[in-house]
C-alpha cells in the first residue's frame, strides 16, 4: 500500500513512522536537530510527535546527552511479530512469478542448527530429479542459500559457525577450507548473489539470494537447474529476475 495509490488515514501517523524508522536506522541515537534533519520536517513538529511517541513508552530521551532512543517497550511488539511471521505467506506470490517467469525451480529455506532447511519449493514445469525435498537439510557451505545467508553474516557469526562446521566435501567441487569459504562469501557479497556450481550436487547449478532487513536475516531463495541449460545469458536473465524477485520480497517485510 502506497499513498500515492491509496488515501491514507492520519498524516501524524505517517510523520511517526518516519520517525520511529530513523532511530531504527541510525547507528547512534540522534538529537531532535538530527531527527529533524534527517527526514525533513520542522523541528517543533517533530518534537511535538517526539513528546508524543515518549508518552506511549515508543521512545525515549536521555536527559543528559538530549538523543533518542526506541524505548525497549517495542520488544513486546516485536516479539509478537515475529511468532505470527511466516515468511511464506510473504514470498509465495513473488517466488511463484519467479518460477513461472524463469522456467527453473525455486527454492526457499531458513537456518536451523547451522544448516539450511527445505522451507518451500516451486517446483518448475520442466523439472529433472533433485535430491532436496521440503524439511530436508543442506549445509549452509555448500549450498547457494546457506552461502547466501552466510554473506550476511558478522564476523563473530561467522567465527561462530566456522568453530562449529566441518567443511566436508559432497561433490568434487565442494569448498572444504575455510579460507576458500571466505574468499567466496566475500565475492557473493560484492555481487549481491552466491553461486552452487555443482557444489551440493552433481550436475546441478543454483544461485541464491538473502532475505534480510534491518540487520536480520529471515531465510533466502534459490534457482536451481541442471547446469546444460544455464548458460552465461540465462544466468544474466535469472540473475535479473531474481533480484528484482528479492527487492520485492524484502519491500513486503
């Protein structure tokens, strides 16, 4: 829903929102001056929504270095939120134009124990025989999603998951060091996708792409293919595709 497209009920609501948006997006807590620079309002309107959001325990004021902060009440919120999540219901209409628009399967996983678990599947209409199937379980370095996922990751998430992962091969394109690892999360994370050539399974080629917003992760998606029919100009497509597919998703969250 757009304002643009559809009229919406209460403009301080709005102007709130922006608010409550820049703190979340501000790396140390801002004063009424930045606030007020930052989204383009004039100082005495964003404090009277400031007083306001501080009222209803939204935010709150450090008396002392005069910056806001999102008052801790919003966990409640957040938590909530996050029991009712299903990413499905999110990316299902997405996914579904993706498969239909690329001809290829989709996949969509989350992160459980380390590794990446079968969550969705579209399957394509000129699908061969893969070896995943939904609940299954795929490492996370061997796979585009887990590798996907991976390139977001801190480096004490990644340390974390290193300490607690054997590299073992699969197939014999599997990276099985952690060095090559990292060298590779750093190049998925340049291009903004990861790549699976033939390195969970034989024969088959997969990209991945994250889904994550406001620094956390809720899963990722693939495309995955016998590596005969991706070539260089269909994986440009695909590439294409699935990124806009990914824009669209995490607009949705």
């Amino acid at each position: 829903m757009s304002e643009s497209t559809n009229k919406l009920y209460g403009t301080v609501l709005i102007r709130a929102k922006e608010i409550l948006d820049y703190l979340l997006n501000s790396e140390t807590a801002p004063t009424l001056k930045e606030i007020s620079d930052g989204i383009g309002m004039t100082k005495p309107t964003t404090l009277k929504i400031l007083t306001t959001l501080e009222a209803l325990k939204f935010v709150t004021r450090d008396e002392n270095t005069k910056a806001y902060f999102l008052d801790v009440s919003l966990l409640a919120y957040g938590e909530k939120a996050s029991e009712e999540f299903d990413i499905r219901s999110i990316v299902t209409p997405t996914l579904s134009r993706l498969r239909d628009s690329t001809g290829e399967t989709i996949n969509l996983g989350i992160v459980n124990d380390n590794e990446i678990v079968l969550l969705d599947k579209f399957e394509s209409p000129q699908s061969i025989f893969l070896k995943s199937r939904i609940g299954g379980r795929m490492n996370m370095y061997s796979s585009s999603m887990g590798k996907a996922i991976l390139s977001a990751y801190s480096d004490t998430e990644m340390a974390d998951y290193l300490d607690h992962t054997d590299l073992k091969k699969v197939t014999p394109n599997t990276i099985t060091t952690s060095d090559a690892l990292i060298a590779d999360l750093q190049t998925t994370k340049g291009r903004g996708y990861s790549v699976d050539d033939e390195e969970n399974e034989v024969d088959i080629f997969c990209v991945g792409f994250v889904i994550t917003k406001y620094q956390k992760i809720y899963g990722a998606f693939s495309i995955t293919a016998p590596k005969f029919r991706m070539d260089s100009e269909k994986r440009k497509k695909i590439v294409q595709l699935a990124k806009a597919a990914q824009k669209e998703i995490i607009d949705k969250i």
